[in-house]
C-alpha cells in the first residue's frame, strides 16, 4: 500500500485554522484532498488532525480522518506517532507520502512522480523531498533545498542559499509541500534524539540529515504555490480561476 496522509491543524501561528480557509466556494483542506484524489500511485488517502471540525469535514466527503494529541509541534511528527499506533491497521506499506494542507495547486503528477521516484530509489533514500526552482529572495516561509549532483540533499534552511559568492546567481531550490518516507523510518522518526539544527532554522526534516539518515530529491518544472499568510488567501482567489484541475471537482 502508498499511503497517502494529510495532517491538518487549526492552530497555526501565521494563519490560524489554515485547513477551513474558504477559496473559491471549499475549504482549503478539500482542495488538497480532490487533488490528492487524482493520484494514479495512491492506494489510501487520510487525514490526520487535533480537530473535530477537521473530522466532521472530511466525512463530509466520505473520506478518512483521525484524531491526534494537541500538544504535537509539526505534521511529520504527528505522522510518526500516528502510524505507531496504527501499526495493525496500515500494513504492507510500501512507502508515506505526507501532503501538506495548504498546497491549494497540488499536481497530481508531481505526487505520482515523487512516488515513482522514491519507490526506484527506496533502498538509498529514506525521505525524499521534491523542488522547484525559483528566484524569490528574502521569504523565509519556505525552504531552500542544497543538494549535490545525484540528487542528495546536504541541507535544508530558511535562508537565501546557496550564497554566489564566486559565481553568477542561480535560481533557489524550492522545498515541495509534499514528502514521501519509507514507512520503517517514519515510525521512528518522533524519536530520532538529535535535534540541534531543527530547533535553530524551524525545520523539522533537518532532523533526518542531524542522525545520518539520508534524503534525496527530484527537481520538477513549475515552481508552486502553497498558502501560509492572508496575502497568500487572497493571491489564490485569483490563482484558482485559471486553475486547469479546478474544473474537475
């Protein structure tokens, strides 16, 4: 089974109950899920959440949500915990592919190509992370990717990195809002102790480089759009009508 899950909470600190925003007539958290939904790689899709609204929402749809502790930091630890307690329940993974809530134009081709991706890779990669390129400066919501010529990443951070101090600037390397993980990792990912470099830059996939596991990362064409500020909410108001999947759902 691919597993695909979405965590969603209500509580964020630079826009508070992000999954209900509405756009365009839904939630921003259906978005998400109908164009999950189009995967061609994923068996299952849920949503993992610390809210009965989340939960009500989502059997709207007939679709799958779970309740998890309030007191968890960031979606992959509230993954990790999840799939721990759940073990019975989700068995013969063959990988997890965590899909944020706010990518309002997730690319269901993107997502099957992450996974196509991986799933050649699983043996090297124990998390890989997607990105685009970009030349957008001075925006810490979202992460740069540094990685090497096969693919590896060496570093994550908020910062504008790599720095052209002897070369001629090139586009940044813009972290996806979806990542796929071997199920044997993510499990035990809530308690991989060294922590130093996450807790600095605010990333909490820095964690997997901290205790020598290894990420890789494949580079697609069209650079994204996730919503994180009321800016972004309204940006995606105008976004969404020329939005090509818009119409099938």
């Amino acid at each position: 089974m691919i597993l695909g899950i979405i965590p969603a909470r209500l509580k964020s600190k630079r826009l508070p109950n992000k999954p209900l925003q509405i756009i365009d007539g839904i939630p921003l958290l259906v978005h998400v899920l109908k164009r999950s939904l189009m995967s061609k790689k994923l068996d299952k899709l849920i949503v993992c959440t610390d809210s009965m609204k989340v939960v009500e929402l989502v059997k709207k749809y007939n679709l799958d949500a779970y309740m998890t502790s309030r007191n968890i930091k960031n979606g992959t630890d509230r993954i990790s915990l999840f799939l721990k307690k759940k073990k019975k329940r989700f068995k013969n993974l063959k990988l997890v592919v965590d899909i944020q809530c706010d990518e309002i134009f997730l690319n269901p081709k993107y997502l099957d190509k992450a996974i196509n991706f991986h799933l050649k890779n699983i043996k090297k990669y124990d998390v890989v992370i997607p990105h685009t390129l970009t030349s957008e400066k001075n925006n810490n919501n979202y992460v740069k990717i540094i990685s090497n010529q096969i693919n590896d990443i060496l570093y994550l951070t908020r910062a504008d990195a790599p720095h052209p101090f002897r070369s001629k600037k090139k586009p940044f390397k813009r972290h996806q809002d979806f990542v796929t993980f071997r199920p044997d990792f993510i499990k035990k990912f809530k308690d991989l102790k060294n922590r130093n470099l996450e807790e600095y830059e605010g990333i909490e996939l820095l964690r997997v480089i901290e205790n020598g596991f290894k990420i890789g990362t494949i580079e697609f064409k069209n650079d994204s759009f996730s919503i994180n500020t009321k800016k972004d909410i309204i940006r995606s108001l105008l976004l969404i009508q020329k939005d090509r999947l818009r119409k099938f759902y």
